[in-house]
C-alpha cells in the first residue's frame, strides 16, 4: 500500500512539475498564444515555454546545444537539416503553409500589387534577414521573379525576424513583406485587406511550407509529444485556418 501511495505521490509531482520549451518561429507569435490555451484545457499541468524567433537563428542554436524540445519552423529547409544530422528524432512534418503579404501604410495603391515598388515615394522596403529567416527569402524570390530586385536592393530594410519586419513596415518603411497572418490577428485587424494590405502574388514565390520537429532532449518526454501531436491535429489545422494559413484536410 505504501508503495502505491510513494509511486502516486511521484507521479503527481510529475505531472505537476511537466513543462517543455519550443523555438518557435516568429510568424507565429499570436497563433502559438491561442495553441498554447487551448492545449491547456486538456494538458493543465504542462507548461509549454515558447520562445520567438527567426528559425536560422534557432537551428545554429539548438546545433550548439540549445535546450529545446520542440522546433516549429517556418520553413522545412532548416528542420530537415536538423533531422539530418541526427538532432532531431521526427522527420520533419509540414504543420501549415504560410503567406507573403505586402502592407503600407503609406497610402500606396496596393491594388498594383507588387508593381507599387516601381513607385518613386517608395525609398524603404522592409523584410525579414533572407539568410535567416524564410519569409525573407520569399521577399527576395518574388523581387527577382517580378524582375524589381536590382531596384529594391538598395532601399531594403531588413529585421532579424519576421516580427521586427513586420515592425519596420508599420512604423519605417514605406512598404513592408511580411507574413499574411500578421493580418488576421486581434492586433491587427485595424490594417484593413486591399487597403493597408494585400496577398503577394503565389505564382513569384515558392509555397512556404513550415515543419515541426521533436528534438533529440524530448525524445522520452510524454508532455513534448501531446503537444506536437497537438500542433498536427485536426483541431490546430482549423486554428491555423483562422489565422490564414493554408493546411492539408
């Protein structure tokens, strides 16, 4: 009977003191938030530390040790990379694919599309550091591919994350590519579509897949894996759906 009670009473501390830590890619920032409520409905004894930032930056750190138990990328190059390496014990996964959106609050005519660049009033263009951040990679890939790069190069701001890019837009400069679910948030909901923002076209850019992994530290850790399978569920891709996002039914 003893020993029952002692093994209940481990548990319970167990559970109690349940808690992981997931680098999360900064294009996720409000969307993590709702994730992490609604996993604690069914997980109230788990804490789930999220940490914001450009995924480059979180793959040479987790390289070098970084204490994470879960990767949501936003990309699937940089998870790939991690699984390759023996890092991280999933094989990466895409969880949802993200947008590229142009925004201004400059008074531009967005309606041009990405052809408001040829503007002169444009002199600023804010976007995510390409090397590494993906969604700065888009930007530049849709420059070239709109044939405007040589005449966006100069005038690029850059922000280390998406966050800071999409900070640099509304504030800065005077156009900004950031992520389209940025848009679809609370916070954001005053910058209005066709107005203050709009879709960049798909068809110059390729589709930006993002992927989870589980890492190497959570590989025996119960509370790491009900929140990726959390992430990948039914429930997460209608979640994603809200916020823009585009998921595989």
């Amino acid at each position: 009977m003893l020993k029952v009670l002692i093994t209940s009473a481990v548990m319970s501390v167990s559970i109690l003191a349940g808690e992981i830590s997931v680098a999360v890619a900064a294009n996720l920032s409000d969307v993590i938030e709702v994730f992490k409520t609604e996993f604690a409905k069914t997980n109230p004894n788990t804490k789930v530390n999220t940490i914001l930032g450009a995924s480059g930056k979180f793959t040479t750190q987790i390289k070098s040790g970084a204490p994470f138990d879960l990767f949501l990328s936003a990309d699937m190059g940089f998870p790939e990379n991690l699984y390759a390496e023996k890092i991280a014990v999933t094989k990466p996964v895409v969880y949802a694919s993200g947008a590229l959106a142009m925004v201004s609050v400059k008074g531009l005519d967005l309606s041009k599309g990405i052809a408001v660049l040829n503007d002169p009033k444009v002199e600023k263009v804010a976007i995510a550091n390409p090397k590494t951040a993906p969604y700065g990679t888009a930007s530049i890939e849709a420059f070239k591919n709109a044939q405007l790069f040589e005449k966006v190069e100069p005038k690029l701001v850059q922000g280390d994350s998406i966050s800071q890019a999409l900070q640099f837009s509304i504030t800065a400069a005077d156009v900004g590519f950031v992520h389209a679910s940025a848009f679809y948030s609370d916070k954001m909901k005053a910058y209005k579509k066709g107005v203050q923002w709009v879709d960049v076209d798909p068809k110059l850019y390729t589709p930006i897949a993002q992927g989870i992994v589980l890492l190497k530290q959570a590989e025996s850790n119960a509370e790491a894996k009900a929140f990726y399978d959390f992430i990948l569920s039914a429930k997460a891709k209608a979640i994603f759906k809200n916020y823009g996002y585009l998921v595989n039914e």
